[in-house]
C-alpha cells in the first residue's frame, strides 16, 4: 500500500451502474464520512477534513475509497458499517475489498492459535487435518451421541465437528453433550494414540457466550464452533481475545450466501470468509468447496483461502482453509493441488457414507491424505488399504464425477 | 396458518432453477434438520420424524418448507441458521418469509414499549412523530455537538438520531457526549416546552453493550441506536428483554443492503427488516423510503410498514416505521398516505438544508404535519408558517420532483 493511505482503510466496490463514476465517487467518499461540505465555513471544512473519505482510483466500474483510521475502530461492526452501512442500500454496488494497512489491521484479535497452533493442539504435524461432519445430531439421546462420535474419531479423524444447527438442546445438553462426546473421543484414543478435537456449537444469548464458551473451556472443550454471521463478526473477535478461551474457534458460514453470491450487491465471498474471518479470529474457516454441488468459484475459493494463510496479507496469524461439501477420499489429492498442505479436509457423507461406516469412511480419508503426502497415487495406496479401494469404488477419484453433495 | 403446522416455523424461498422442485424441496426439507433418510434403520427414521422438516407446498418457483419448533429457540441466530444457514450458500435461492406460530412468535422479545410506549415516552399522541438525523458528528467537540444538537431540539422534533457510523469517539466519548446532548435537549425544552429523545450510537464489544446500555440509561439515556445486522440481531433482542434497559430502541439498517437487493440471493427487505426486527425488540425501524434516490420499492416499503405494525401478524406490540432518505417537508402528506398516522417522519437534508437552518427546518416540518393531521392542504398551511412556505419553495410538494439524496 502507498504510504499516502497508511492512515487509512482502503475499500474497493463494483458499481453495476455507468455514468458519472468519478463524482459518485466523490459523493461516497464524503456521504459515508463527513457528510456534504456544501454550505460549511471554511473553518470547519478544515476541522473535517481529517475524517473525510477520499477516492483513491476511479477504474471501469471499479472505485476505491480511503477511509481515515481515526473514525474507525478495531473492530468488524465499526470497518463494516463505516465502509457499507447505509451505501450497502444505494443501488447496485458490491463491497468487494478492505484493505487495512498492517499497524490497524494488527488491533484486531486475529487467530489466537493459527495454523501452528492448531497443529499442536492436535498433535499433527505433517500432513493436513482431516475433520469429520457429525449429522445429524437433531433429537438424539446423550448415549446416541456418544455412540454416533466414537466410530468418527476411531476412523483417525482430528477434529469433529458438531451440527451447526444444534440450537434447542434440550436431550442433549451442552455441559452434559460435551462430556459424553469427550469420553467417547478418549474411548477412542485409546484405541488409536490418537486424541480428537470436538468443536461443539455455542449457542445462547450472544452476551452470555464469552462467559458459556470460558465455562466449556474449564470443563475440558477443546474446540468451538461459531455461526459466526447470525451472531455476528464481533463474538468470534471477543472469543479470540478473550484469555481465557484458548482453543480453536471453528468459524461456520452460515447465511453468508446471504451475502456473496450476487455479482451486484452484497460482499465478496474471499473477503467475507477469508480476510474478515481471520481479522475477527477465525483458527479454521468453513467455505464452499469449488467441488461439491454448493460451491465457490474455484479461483474465489483459492483467493479465499490464500485470504487465511498468506502472512504477507495481514499481520495476523494464518488461519485453516476448511473446504467444505462434496468430499471423498478421491478429492485429497486436488484438494491438496488447490489449497495445499495447511488444509483441512473436511468430509460428511464421504466419512459416513463409506460402505464400510464412518470408522472405514475415516481411515479412507487417512490413508488418502498418507498417501498424497508422500506423492503415491491413490489408486497404488488402495492395494494397501481396503478402506482406500472401497472409497474409490464408490466415489471415484475424478473431479467431473464429484456427486453432488448437500451438507457443510 | 393451518393447524397441521402450528408447531412449524414455515420458511417460504424463491428459487431461480428450474427443474424438479418438488425433489429439490424434499432434499432442502431433509437436508436442513435431519441429513438423509438413507440407510437409517426404521426405528431411528421414526425417532427422527418429529425432527423432519416437511414441504408445505411447491407452487411455480415458490417452495416451503416447515421447520419443527422442536429443533429451533426462540431467537434470530437460531432462526436464521436452521432455515437459511447453509441453505443460503445452495445456488439461486432466496428466503422471501417466515411464518411463525403465535405461541413461538410470543416467545422472542418483540419491542418493549411498542408504538404506544414510544408515544408516552415522547408525550406526543395527536401526530406522527418527526426524527432528526445528526450529521455529521466525526470530530466535533463536545461543545461543537451540543451546538449542533441544540438548533434541532429547537424545531420541534421529538427525536435526535445520532450518526450511526459514531464508533471512534474519543473526541466526544459516549457518556459525556450523552450528557452534553441531553443537556442541549434540556437548554432547548425551556424554550419550547417539548421534550426530545436522543437515540445514541450503542458502540463496543458485542458482550458488553447491554450493560453499557443499562449504564447510559442509568445515567439519563432516553433512546439508543443499534446497528443490528453489524452487531448480530440477538444483541437487539437481549437489549429488549433486559428490565433495565427502559428506554426505545432504534434500529438501524446499516448491512441490509448486502442481503436484500438481489431477486436470486438473499433475504427480503420485508422479512429482514418487517418482521426480524418487530421479533427481535425494535421499537422503531429505519428503512430506504420508496422516495429518495436510495429507495426501496412502494410495495415493498408498504409490507415492510405493515410487517412492524400489524397486530395480526405477530403477537408482540408494533413497532414505529421510520422511511428515510430523500424526506423533506413536502412529502408529509405522501408519507401519511402511505403509512398511515403511526410513523415517524426522519429527515437529514430536509432539516439541516432549510435556508432558514436545522431550527425552521424542524418547525417546517412540524406545521406539515399538523396540517397534513388537520387535512389542510400544505399550500395553504404555508400561508401561516414561513418555515414551511421556504421549504416547499426549496423542495416542492410533489413525489415526481423528490431530490435524490444520500444519508439515513
């Protein structure tokens, strides 16, 4: 970023309309900030001056506008209602980029544990993560629970991820929810040596939530799940500067297709699930695979991602891209193409679907990340693990034949 | 609503495909509680029945689905996550409703004082109630805001909404700046005898604000803003079931903009900001007016209108619509028309741009009202209030004429 905009959050938007760009640029600029300099004294003009927006380039239907950092704070509710609030009304126009210089982008919490510290968390070092999609849970009995958990994390999986939309948890409920699916991962791992990570939905009133996930924490959780955008960006920043919450928070993206898919309104998905995410504090980040039949764009998905990861795109640390939907064993080696070796794969009917149950369906996916890691081909690594070749034989390993595939 | 769903919330999308609907809503059906029935053993198929959603109806590119109470609590995050969560990322849909039985409806906040209570709170029953919107606040002095705050109490109005993009306030902070404009209030009540509201920006950690609401009504706070949709719809709604949070709470739009313009994505501005916001506690609701530049469309400002008002609709008191943008004296009477007599008249430029300043600005507004109340023609009202004679010569009466302008 030039040195002219240190002071300021860049925002770049895609106007559908043509016409006088450039002076509806400068309306936006001062509109979103200042408010008219028509009819003010030149005093005050002046006074304003260093809280008035200015345009930055005025490019095709592209415009950018700097915003001063001494209106904003740091902190999602602030850079998102300065920059789209009430503009996000006017007509056709998309948010579809923030830029932050590096000093105010460093006052948000970002990840507390990253990529790095996730790894240590679980104890996995090299290879990607493998994340199983516990569905569904609706109406199911504590020792159902359990029974429905242990055969995932017997499978080898790391992370288990629960039901996003486990809100009324009556038979099931939260303190007593996390017990049986902990013991059930410690049956397990004893069993495998391998331990698990269950991230359990947090859910209840939004104030309540710092303390309800501070609670999870003493009773021995050792991961989160957040509906980051129906509670809103600034939950997932207060659980991540919160100290005494110190494990991974797990971000879903529901209602974000609210958002991003117009090409005329809303916000742009690499910027809602990547940068914002990992400024608010996202360890690991759900996003539509560019393989399943919910899906991103693949170069959206792969800006998204590299949105997470890339350590020179923001000063915080890098969070997990965690494509979702449309998975099986037969995808980890694109998988791996597309978003590399920090990735999380995660999988729902590719691990309960196997023919041989989510235990079989786990240790498929295993032996396919295995496999890729040390570059065999999946087909050479099914010889050696019925697991591996049953997968194959029900999924494939093409991307054109990927089945289409509902859940996250 | 049919009593074979009375213990369903019927969710309504509008999708853009075309092809086998009806398959498509029995796979959204499942696939949004439940996951697949495949597989599963006849008794776990018929423990999970009560957790199935079911479709209502398939009719054109309209499909709805019933969604158990049993799964949900009542809040918007739950709401939200279970009918729209993934569902929102699934290709070209939009929710377009939501219908909720009265005995769940009954259960979320709903606004605490209602149309009424906001009237016996402002002492005003005879007419409309009048907002001014207070622009632009970034980097005035505590002095330079109360001055400005003083010449809009003086008009008349029974509101003063603070600038919803206030964040960084260390120039004016909250409490003082609250203090020095309920001074100014105060200053302009001995003149005129009319107490105003002053709708303060509700900032900071989402966890925090309620009892940063309950301190500034502790310390006199009348009303307070909240941008919703940047701060999550649940905080409203803890902000409304808090007994000691008395005062009206004003809800801004800020965001709406990324979710409701598309016909293909997103949610409708009716259910968005009609219906969720009524549920989740607003006592008034800004919204783009279908007459300034920034516009919703007639029909639909209208079932917004109704959605915050209707006492059929929902079981909790109704809310005061607020359409803003592009009002100014003359259109008194279009907004009556249109909205009928419990709505609040909001205006920025057609207060602060009256050649005669903020004060004659209001009092123009004020004798519009009270003629449009009396049925006397504004024209003729303009023979006895000079305020209103400037303003109409300013802006004129008629909607074909309305100038585009930009703030809410």
């Amino acid at each position: 970023m030039n040195d002219t905009w240190k002071d300021y959050v860049i925002a770049t938007y895609r106007l559908a309309a043509s016409g006088d760009l450039a002076k509806k640029a400068e309306t936006i600029a001062l509109g979103m900030t200042v408010g008219s300099w028509t009819g003010l004294p030149a005093a005050r003009q002046e006074a304003l001056d260093r809280h008035a927006g200015r345009v930055v380039t005025v490019e095709g239907n592209l415009i950018r506008i700097a915003y001063p950092l001494t209106n904003l704070t740091p902190d999602l509710p602030a850079l998102l209602t300065c920059t789209f609030g009430k503009l996000s009304m006017d007509g056709k126009i998309r948010l579809v980029d923030l830029t932050l210089p590096p000093h105010f982008a460093a006052a948000f919490a970002g990840p507390k544990l990253g990529v790095e510290g996730v790894r240590e968390r679980t104890g996995v070092h090299g290879r990607p993560l493998l994340m199983s999609i516990f569905k569904s849970c609706l109406g199911l009995t504590l020792t159902e629970l359990a029974e429905g958990f242990f055969p995932q994390a017997l499978g080898g999986v790391d992370l288990i991820k629960d039901d996003e939309i486990f809100f009324n948890d009556s038979e099931a409920p939260f303190e007593r929810r996390l017990e049986a699916c902990l013991r059930a991962g410690e049956r397990a791992r004893r069993e495998t040596g391998q331990a698990v990570l269950y991230a359990i939905n947090l859910t209840g009133p939004v104030h309540q939530l710092p303390e309800k996930a501070r609670r999870a924490v003493r009773l021995g959780a050792n991961a989160l799940l957040i509906n980051v955008l129906p509670y809103g960006f600034d939950l997932l920043q207060r659980l991540s500067e919160d100290p005494e919450i110190t494990v991974p928070l797990v971000a879903h993206p529901a209602l974000a297709g609210a958002m991003y898919p117009s090409g005329d309104y809303g916000i742009a998905a690499p910027l809602l699930l990547g940068t914002l995410m990992r400024l608010a504090g996202a360890d690991l980040v759900l996003f539509p695979s560019p393989y399943g039949g919910m899906a991103l764009e693949r170069s959206e998905a792969l800006d998204l991602a590299s949105r997470l990861k890339d350590k020179t795109r923001l000063p915080c640390l890098p969070a997990f891209p965690v494509p979702s939907a449309g998975i099986h064993p037969g995808l980890v080696p694109h998988i791996m193409d597309d978003f590399g070796f920090d990735v999380v794969i995660n999988a729902g009917g590719g691990i309960h679907g196997h023919p041989g149950g989510a235990a079989a369906g786990g240790r498929a996916f295993r032996a396919a990340i295995a496999a890729s890691v040390a570059g065999v081909p999946l087909e050479q690594a099914a010889a050696g693990s019925s697991d591996l070749r049953a997968a194959l034989d029900q999924w494939g390993s093409d991307k054109a034949r990927i089945p289409k595939e509902f859940p996250i």
